[in-house]
C-alpha cells in the first residue's frame, strides 16, 4: 500500500492522507477517483489498464506500479498490483543508511546549517522526496542521497530522473555510496567512502570520501608538459585542465557544499563527459579556460577542502585506483610505470634550500601524520644525549 498515488489521466498526485487529496482547487475528488474505480472493477477492467499507479517509491524509482483503491475501516488505501511493487515499499532502511543521515545533519548544523531528514519538498503538483536535505548559505539546498543497498537497472535508471528532478527545482543533487560500481556512474554526482559498520560511521572520526571529489591541475600543452596532449595532436600550444582524484573528509564535504566552496562540475575528458565534485576556484578557473583556452586561466584564492585533524581515521585505507583502471590516466604515466618500479628505493639527502610541499596541493599520508618527532643530537658528537 501507499498513501500517494499518481493519476496517469489527470497528470496529477493524490495524497490519500488529506481529505481534499491536497487539491482543493477540485472538490469532491476522492468520491470522483475512487467511484470511477470501482466501476472499473465491476466491468472486469485490469488493474494495470485503469489510470492509477503508485507515486511513491516506485515512481521515484521510475517503476510504473498498477494500483486500485479500496476503503477499510473508514481509511482510503491505495493497494498494489503486484507483490514484487508492495516489497519495494517495506524494505527497511539498514543501520549504515541511518548512520550516514544522522553524521550529515549532524556535519551540518557544527558548520551553522539547518537541515533534516526525509524531506518531502512540494514542486507544482508533484513532491521531491530527499533521504537528507541541507539548508546552506544563500539559499543553497543540497539533497543528499544515501544509496547503500543493492538494486536492480531499472531503478537505477530512475537516479538521472530524480537528480535532474532536484536539480530543476532548486536542491543540488549529492548521492553518496560505499558501492564502487555506482560512483563509476555519471548519471549523477556520486561520492564514495569505504564501506563500514553503522557505529563506525556514526562515531566523530575521519570518514574519508575516496571517490568523486578532483583537484584540477591546469597545464600549458607545450613539450615540458607532463600530460599528453587531449585532442590528440603532439602539442597544440593550448591550455588544458587534468582531474586528479583528492580524498576529502566526508564532514568537511557536507559543510562545504553548504556553503558553497565546493561545487559540482562537468568535466569533458575526450569524447566523456565526467561528473566531479571540485572547489569553487576549480570551477571558476575551468570556466576561464572554456572561454579562452589560448592561455593558462589566472590563479584564484581557494579555500581548503579540508583541514588537518586530530581524530583517529574511522574509515579503512583505501586501495589507491591503479592507472590502469583509471580512465582519464595520462598515458606518459602508464609508460613510465615499469620504469619506476624497476629502481632501486634510495633515500632523498636533504638540503637547506628544500621547500615544504604545499599541504593545499599534496595531501599528508599516514606516515607524515604519525612521523615520530626527531631526536635532539649533541652539537660535538652528533649522537642523541644521554
């Protein structure tokens, strides 16, 4: 059963939970739907040929679900055809989904941002159902979409439908997952993290997105540069921008979003066109370059993605994508591969006129953040002191 059902010949949602349906600009509409089908029924007219299909679940997974009404009790009920449509809609939300909701809301109101859970957003005659919707700055709304379990193509077909939906109408699309298969898609701006345990997720530590946010480096084609050329010639002169996969804290991502330091983008690799998630200079930058791709675009102030911490990781260490699966590799990287592997580790002598790398554009591994502290030597011997 559900409480909303969409009227294929009115063009309309019904909402079984209000007495007017939630058009009370048609009275008498409930004794107008429900008499008609029940004649219907009484001609022997198929369920699936009446003008009534679910406009919940199923539809927001782009399934046409049949159904008839009936009353029971003095309540309307909307029931459906097919058993394999009623299951779609008692599919319990597991712990892990709840988890992620409850660490969003939670991202969101430390960085000053309202929000809630299973929102249901009125657009025309229709809603936009959103598993977490943030309220940012400036009227910025994310909707943020948990997807976890396992389903089917058919209701992956429906993930384009419900971003464009959101989209449309004022709320940028954010779907989440731990699935590699699903972040690989572009029918949407996916991210992924590692797939943990609810408590895990939960619990205030370094959730890491590993999938779907880019660093773009932009680059003159010209014969010093490291890239190959992307319209395929030897060197074009030109000014081209390369995505580089960056983790970035999953907390940081919510409240950035929010405020709008991080923004989608469409990035053309080629013939592809790839969604990512990026800093608003990135996308600033990007679109300089659209226009006039004749220079390199200037550089502009970024705000950090992400902040350095104190808190234990909670999530795994995540399998660095090799360049072989990676579809947008450079191709000098793949060549020089074997030769990189092929030399002996020697250890760097350092030097005074050594400068820092920059901790904006090469993130800290492991090593760097727990590197034992260095011992002080004595100035004649140079062995530690006693």
């Amino acid at each position: 059963m559900a409480n909303v059902v969409w009227h294929k010949q009115l063009r309309i949602l019904l909402d079984l939970t209000r007495d007017d349906l939630d058009h009370p600009e048609l009275p008498d509409l409930w004794d107008t739907v429900y008499k008609t089908d029940r004649f219907y029924g009484r001609l022997g007219v198929p369920v699936s040929e009446r003008d009534l299909q679910c406009g919940g679940v199923c539809r927001d997974m782009g399934v046409e679900a049949p159904m008839h009404l009936r009353m029971r009790g003095g309540r309307r009920e909307a029931v459906h055809e097919r058993r394999e449509d009623e299951e779609r809609h008692s599919v319990p939300m597991s712990d892990e989904h709840k988890a992620y909701q409850e660490r969003i809301l939670r991202a969101a109101h430390e960085g000053g941002f309202g929000g809630d859970s299973e929102v249901r957003t009125r657009v025309g005659r229709t809603w936009i159902q959103t598993d977490t919707l943030v309220e940012g700055a400036d009227g910025r709304r994310i909707g943020w979409e948990v997807q976890l379990s396992t389903i089917d193509e058919r209701g992956l077909r429906g993930v384009r439908a419900r971003a464009g939906k959101a989209a449309k109408n004022g709320i940028t699309p954010a779907w989440h997952t731990d699935r590699l298969a699903y972040a690989q898609r572009n029918d949407t701006h996916w991210t992924r993290s590692d797939r943990l345990p609810a408590h895990v997720i939960a619990r205030n530590g370094d959730l890491r997105i590993v999938s779907g946010f880019r660093v773009l480096d932009f680059w003159h084609c010209d014969t010093s540069a490291l890239y190959p050329c992307p319209h395929g010639m030897r060197r074009c002169g030109k000014a081209h921008a390369t995505a580089k996969p960056r983790d970035v804290f999953f907390d940081d991502m919510v409240r950035q979003t929010a405020a709008g330091t991080i923004v989608p983008i469409q990035f053309r690799a080629g013939k592809a066109v790839h969604r990512y998630w990026v800093t608003n200079a990135d996308r600033d930058r990007l679109e300089d370059l659209d226009s006039d791709d004749t220079r390199l675009p200037p550089e502009r102030e970024a705000t950090p993605a992400t902040g350095a911490s104190r808190n234990r990781p909670t999530c795994q260490l995540a399998t660095a994508l090799s360049a072989e699966q990676d579809p947008t590799a450079p191709a000098v990287l793949l060549a020089v591969r074997p030769l990189l592997t092929a030399l002996p580790l020697q250890p760097a002598a350092p030097t005074a006129e050594t400068a820092p790398p920059d901790l904006e554009t090469v993130p800290p591994n492991f090593e760097q953040r727990e590197a034992p502290t260095p011992q002080a030597t004595d100035s004649t011997t140079g062995l530690p002191p006693n």
